[in-house]
C-alpha cells in the first residue's frame, strides 16, 4: 500500500544498496566503511528524522492546503537539518532510533516540535505562514535561503532549545557576530537538569563562583547556515573538495538544496555521490496517539538512502553546521582555516574575525550577466529570488 504512494524516482533508488567500494561513507561527520560497517551506516541513516510531504493534514491558516506535494519539498528539508540540529542538542549525536524500542521523552519532545499542526514550533504550519512575511505566499516553493531565513525566526519562540542561529550571508561567515549572538547571556533551558560541575572548573573560561545555571547559559548552542551558490548554472567543480569536507566535520548538520525546484536532504557522501534523504513522497498526516506519543516509524527512512552525482548538484545550498559548545565553535574555526590550505579545494566562504569596515570583499563578483546569459540565469533566479552573489569562477 505504501509503494503506491512513492513516486517513479523515489522507486527507482529505492532498494539499491552502497556500492562495493574503499572509498569511506561519510555521514554528517562519521566515517564508515561500506564492507564492516554497512548495518552502522544504514542505522545512522534511519536514525535521521525524515519529513516527507504529508497530506489530510489540518488547513494552513485555517482555510488554506491540507497537503504540501509539489510545493513543500524545501520546507521539508528545512525542517530536517533542523530536526538535526534538535537531535544533536537534545539526544547527541551518537542517538540511534531503532524500531519498536521505547523511546525517551525527550525524542518525541523533538518530533512533536516538527508535526502538521500549527502550535508546533517548526510545523510546515508555521514555516509557511512565516514565510508570508519573507514574500512568500503559502504554496510557493522556497529556496534555501528563505527557509533558513524563516527557521531562524522560529527559532526565537522554541525557548526548550534555547539556540542561537546565525545565517552566514555574502559568503562571509564573521565569527565575533556569532559569538555576540552566542554569549548573550540568557538562562539556557534545561541547564539545571545538567551534572553539576565541580566549584573550581573553569566552564567557557568563567570562574567556578558563578552559578551552574549561569555558567551553563554562557553559550546558547548554535545553528550555523551558510546560504551559497557555487557556480551559475551548474556547481563549479573547484568547490567539490570542500563540499565533501562539511561532511567530514563533526559539527556537520547536512546541506539543503536539490536540483531545480526539487530539493533533497544531504547527509554526506561516498566517492563522487552525494547521499541523501528524499521528501517526494507522500504519507498521510499523523495522528498523535492517547497517551501524546506519536506512531513515528514513518518519520524513518527504513530503506537505503538515495545517492546522486556531485556534478548534478544545483548550485544554489545552503550548508549547516551545529556548535553546542563555544569548544566545538573553536574546533569548527580551525577546520575551516585548515581547509582553506588544502590544494585543490576552493574555499566556498571566508571566515573573518570580524567585519571589514568597507565590507568589499575581492573574490566575489556582482555579476551583472548580459542579455545571452540573462535567458539561462533567468529560471534559477525565479526560483530562488534573493541577492545571492556569484562566486567567481
């Protein structure tokens, strides 16, 4: 019953399995190998919180759709790699859901934060109506910088999560921005359910005397989106190298992007193939149970994920990244410096300590393409209409 609702190209990926190769599988930071590892990768990948379009679920705004296919494939993926950030917060990345195991609460805490219905904090419910605001009206389709853009506002209102989201634009990633945004001191939720520390740790450099709950408030976790295009048409080959390293990193929350008009989850790679998770597919909305947990096994891809080609890749992204400590912050600044010495890779942003004054930055091109390209630019720009500027090539 359930095949009959997969599209053809769902189908067509849907029982192939990894390929019988050396080469390291890369998910959102783990490294595994195809040959040892297979049943690790493909619990790893289950484990993701998979949002599909839904439909016969309560009308957005009350006489608005009842489903999201052919429209919602950016929300979706916005609310995976936020659903992502969520998981690594509040369950760690090492959480695997395995199914028919009992769950804690705090996963189905995660998941009813993402339902279709509009009091919950990241439903397809709110991020259209959010959307609104940001010019889009409800039923059209997003790019992954109005998605990103319209997260972070509801961000603000999740205050069990406590996350402090940043969105990277022009290319520029300005690390005393995010660490103003980080260090704002407000009592981070659920700190007091945290292990006591002893009286003289030093807890992000602040001494022992200061409260637990202060001490623990010091650094709101952060969501990092780096919105991106990477070519004009077709992703610009000298970006690959680094694409494949935002997999290796440990603070590695996938990237959201697609081909035109049909956006895609990506969760790492294997060789020269992306590996990600698929909302064109169509469930029917869920129910929550009597007791308030929710039948979640269709929030589980349990199939091997897809895989497509880097080459094929749309070059307009946005990457994620989740630091929950100012330590892992620091790591990831590192990363990132290290990256830009490795031959072949061709940084896809800069990191700056703090913003230049006059803000010109030379390696960015305001293209102003002239009337032969205008006609090929024109169908990527409809679809997505922000100022990205172009990366030069």
């Amino acid at each position: 019953v359930f095949l009959a609702t997969l599209t053809y190209d769902t189908l067509r990926f849907e029982y192939e399995d990894f390929p019988e190769t050396k080469e390291p599988v890369w998910i959102l930071g783990r490294k595994y190998s195809v040959f040892t590892e297979k049943e690790e990768i493909l619990l790893d990948v289950t484990s993701r919180l998979w949002f599909t379009y839904r439909k016969n679920f309560p009308a957005i705004g009350g006489t608005g759709p009842t489903s999201d296919t052919g429209w919602g494939c950016m929300l979706r993926c916005g609310q995976m790699i936020f659903a992502q950030a969520l998981v690594c917060r509040h369950l760690g990345r090492d959480w695997r859901w395995i199914k028919g195991k009992r769950q804690m609460d705090n996963y189905f805490n995660v998941l009813n934060a993402f339902i279709d219905k509009k009091d919950s904090y990241y439903s397809i419910h709110q991020i259209a109506q959010m959307g609104v605001g940001e010019g889009k009206s409800i039923g059209q389709w997003y790019g992954p910088n109005t998605v990103a853009q319209v997260l972070k506002k509801l961000a603000t209102f999740d205050t069990w999560s406590s996350l402090a989201v940043h969105i990277a634009m022009d290319n520029t990633v300005v690390m005393e921005e995010i660490r103003r945004l980080c260090q704002s001191n407000v009592p981070c939720a659920g700190a007091a359910a945290c292990p006591s520390l002893e009286s003289d740790v030093l807890y992000n450099g602040c001494p022992g005397n200061v409260g637990l709950r202060e001490r623990l408030a010091l650094w709101k976790p952060l969501v990092l989106l780096i919105p991106l295009r990477l070519g004009l048409t077709e992703i610009n080959e000298a970006y690959i190298e680094t694409l494949k390293h935002c997999f290796m990193m440990p603070q590695s929350l996938g990237v959201i992007g697609g081909k035109p008009n049909s956006a895609h989850y990506f969760i790492g790679y294997v060789g020269e193939e992306l590996i990600y998770l698929d909302p064109h597919t169509t469930q029917p909305a869920v129910e929550p149970g009597e007791s308030g947990c929710l039948p979640d096994e269709s929030f589980h891809c349990q199939h091997p994920p897809c895989r497509m080609s880097i080459a094929e890749l749309d070059p307009s992204i946005a990457v994620g990244f989740f630091c929950n400590t100012e330590a892992d912050f620091n790591d990831w600044c590192q990363q990132i410096k290290k990256l830009a010495l490795v031959r072949g890779a061709l940084p896809m942003f800069e990191l700056v300590e703090r913003q230049p004054s006059h803000f010109s930055n030379p390696d960015v091109l305001n293209l102003t393409p002239d009337s032969s390209d205008a006609d090929r630019l024109e169908r990527f720009f409809d679809s997505e209409d922000e100022d990205f500027e172009i990366l030069s090539l």
